[in-house]
C-alpha cells in the first residue's frame, strides 16, 4: 500500500489497520521456533493467539506458561500492553515524541478511542495515559510480587507479578498459571489487587483523570467537586453491576459450587467473578461447577462488559445506562432524554440503541456460524454444548476471555469465526461499520413521513 493510499484512509480505516498490522506481525514472531516449547506454532494457532492477545481477550487455544518460550510469552505481553493502551496512543505519542505534531486525524481516532468532549492539550493527555498506566500497572506488580515471590522464587515470582499486572490492567486475562488464579482465590492480597487492576483497567482514563483531579486540594474547599456526567453514569453502572453480579452469583451458588468453602472464600470468590466476568477473563473456579442460571448472568456481564474508552469491550456500562435512562424517560412521558441535571442528545441516543442492536446481530450470526461449523463434531447436540459455545461467543465479542472449555475444541472454521469476533469486538462495532461504509454524505434526502404500526 503506497503513501497516498494510506493517507486517503478514513480514520476509521486506519484504525482497523492499525490493529491488523499489529495481529499479524505478532502472529508471524509466534509462528516462530524462538516462541514455542516444542514444535513451533501453527499459523492459524499463531494468529488466535496474538489476536487474543492484542484485542486483550484471553481466550487460548495453548497454554500460555507452558507453550509458549520465554521470547513469545514477551510478544503475547507486549500485544497485551499494545492493545490496552490502544495503538492510536502509541502512534500519537510516538508523532509527539518525535516533535511531528498531532494531525486532526491523529486527533479524531485519539478523541473516538479515549473522550467524549475534547481536551486542551493533547501532549498531557497523552503523557498522563503513560504515566497512569506505569504507576498503576507497577503498584500492582509490587504488591502481587509479596505473593508470587514467597512461592515461585525471586525471578519467577516477580516476572510473573509484572505479567499478571499488566494482564489484569489490560483486562486480558491471559496467565501463566494452567488453572488461571483458582490457586490464588482464597488470598486477600491476590483478590483485592487483581480486581482492583481490573476495575481501573475497565472505567476509562477520562474516569481515572476525573477521579485523581477530585483528589487534588482546591482553592474553595466549600465549592462542591464536580464530575462530567460521563464519569457518574460510569461509576454508577460498574458499582451496581459488580455489587448485582457479586450476590447474585452467591446466592445461585450457595448450595452448590461455593457450598464447600468458607464464608470468606465464597465471597471473594463470587466478587471476584463478578468483577472479572465484564471483561478480565480470570476466573478462581471451575465454570463447569456453575449452575446454567449463574453462567446465563455472566453471559449478561461478558456482554456489557467495560466502560469507553478503557482497555475492555463489549457494548459499555454508557451503552447499558443509556437504554435505562431513555426507557425512564419514555415511561415518565418526556420527549427528552434526561439525567442528572443534563439533556442527553438524540445522536447519542442513537448510535447506543444502533450499538447494541449491531452487537446482538453480531453475535448471533457468528454464534450460528459457530454451531454449523462445530455441528459434525457432535454425536447429538445437547443444550449444555450450546450454552457453551454462546458463552464463547460473548465472551469473544466482549474481550473478556473465560471459558467452558469450548475453546480447545474449536476446529479450523470455528477458530477463524472467533478470531474476527475478538477483533470487531476490540476495534468497536461502529468503527468496523464506518470503516466498511462509505464516507458519511453531508447532505441526504427526506421524504414525507408515514406511521408504521409497531407493538
């Protein structure tokens, strides 16, 4: 591809590229003898695994700390920490660094990948995202490092500190563990850091600035702090789905899965679950212990799954809070579409309503196609084959990664169905639609109207 064609790509177009060029320069080191414990990788198993890696999924058709060499659990790494922060921040940041400048469509990706409204100074922006991420991700190492070091050895144990802390904040969900951090779920230290990385990894960085600037000391102490109210509709929604999943997921499972532990173990392990379920990909049980109710639930959080401009995917909490608010709305009889004090626009409105319908689309065509390719595989269908292979095709969609097994039976079809899954599910639904459509037309016509019956 020349110069000018890369030039005339719509952003969008080259945000798509962006991921795509990354997949495949990591899937050709993995393909590599330096990558692999024994014989080298295939190229579709290759291409699985740096697609899992850099759309931050966690999903594997090999075992990460066993398979894979030193050298290629280091391109899995950097694909993770890549797709976390977002290529387009790397691109921006490198043009920044080498005193290039930020061109409006270095902008406009930066802008649809991290912000709702603008910001004055792209440099900090930028900067404070590095920043962020380094202090954070290394917090989380130091403190997962107390754990591992004590039970793996000093080299060992840190290595895998920094790896699980760079996985969890990236909402990856990739570990070096065969059985992920069922090991870990009765430890504290383990729980609270892991979800911790999770949930900071998963609101956004406009969030995290916003909540860091609200801890900084104000001129007027009596001036009450403000939040945009991205950041409230955010904050609000992950609260109430981890709480609501937390004790659902107990209750279903009182008297089965979690019946054999502690109280204490049992509701690190629900939370934790309820925490990792939206988007990490962790798990510290066995989800072939769980009732169909439970696995339903998490279904619904996979789907959700993170908030904009974060390191997770799915439709977003933004997405979810939208059709409540607009349904309260529609029942108090209000043509407008209010919250906290504020007038949401009707463009909004629409591209989360297009959002979630696309997404459902999504995933129940490639669900299908992932029945008819796995279908000559079964002796006879049974209803726990197809809650499994739904639950792999959210959890594909939403980059989250958990699994009932399903992904070591995937065949040849089945795998090239559920990589594109993870990368339209990375990307975002509505950049792969812009990216695939026609530049937007400024002006278009309008015919007379005409009801339809509905209802």
């Amino acid at each position: 591809m020349s110069y000018n064609s890369l030039k005339s790509l719509t952003p969008a177009q080259a945000l798509v590229l962006y991921y795509g060029v990354a997949i495949l320069a990591g899937a050709l080191l993995l393909c590599t003898p330096l990558a692999a414990v024994g014989p080298h990788l295939s190229f579709l198993d290759a291409l699985f695994t740096a697609t899992s890696a850099q759309c931050v999924t966690g999903l594997s058709v090999v075992d990460t700390g066993t398979r894979l060499s030193g050298f290629g659990q280091g391109v899995v790494l950097a694909l993770i920490q890549v797709g976390g922060l977002g290529i387009t921040t790397f691109s921006v940041y490198l043009f920044i660094y080498l005193r290039v400048g930020v061109s409006i469509r270095g902008r406009w990706i930066i802008n649809e990948t991290l912000l709702p409204t603008p910001v004055s100074s792209w440099r900090d922006l930028i900067r404070s995202i590095f920043l962020t991420t380094l202090i954070i991700e290394t917090l989380g190492a130091l403190l997962l490092s107390f754990v591992f070091v004590p039970d793996l050895g000093l080299k060992q144990g840190i290595y895998s500190a920094v790896f699980h802390s760079i996985s969890a904040f990236c909402n990856a969900g990739f570990s070096l563990f065969p059985d992920s951090l069922i090991g870990y779920r009765n430890n504290p230290l383990v729980n609270v850091t892991i979800m911790a990385l999770i949930i900071l990894g998963g609101i956004g960085f406009l969030v995290i600035r916003e909540l860091a600037d609200a801890c900084k000391p104000r001129q007027n102490p009596l001036q009450p702090r403000r939040f945009s109210l991205h950041t409230k509709l955010v904050i609000l929604t992950t609260v109430f789905l981890i709480i609501y999943g937390a004790v659902t997921i107990g209750w279903l499972e009182r008297h089965d899965a979690l019946a054999h532990m502690s109280t204490g173990e049992a509701a690190w392990t629900a939370l934790f679950q309820s925490v990792s379920a939206r988007t990490a990909g962790f798990n510290t049980i066995d989800l072939d212990l769980l009732r169909v109710p439970t696995l339903f639930l998490m279904i619904f959080l996979m789907f959700i799954g993170a908030s904009p401009g974060s390191a997770g995917g799915g439709v977003k909490t933004t997405c979810l809070a939208l059709l409540f608010i607009l349904f309260y709305n529609r029942l108090k009889g209000n043509p407008n579409t209010n919250a906290f004090g504020r007038t949401i626009p009707e463009d909004v409105i629409s591209r989360a309503l297009s959002l979630f319908l696309l997404a459902m689309i999504v995933i129940g065509l490639a669900l299908f196609g992932l029945l008819i390719a796995q279908s000559p595989d079964w002796a006879h269908e049974n209803p726990r084959e197809f809650l499994g292979f739904m639950f792999e095709t959210v959890s594909a969609f939403g980059t989250v990664g958990l699994s009932m097994g399903s992904t070591g039976q995937l065949n040849i079809a089945s795998k090239c169905i559920v990589i594109a899954l993870m990368f339209i599910g990375r990307v975002g639904l509505l950049t792969m639609a812009f990216a695939i459509a026609r530049r937007t037309r400024s002006t278009a016509p309008r015919y007379a109207e005409e009801n339809i019956m509905i209802g």
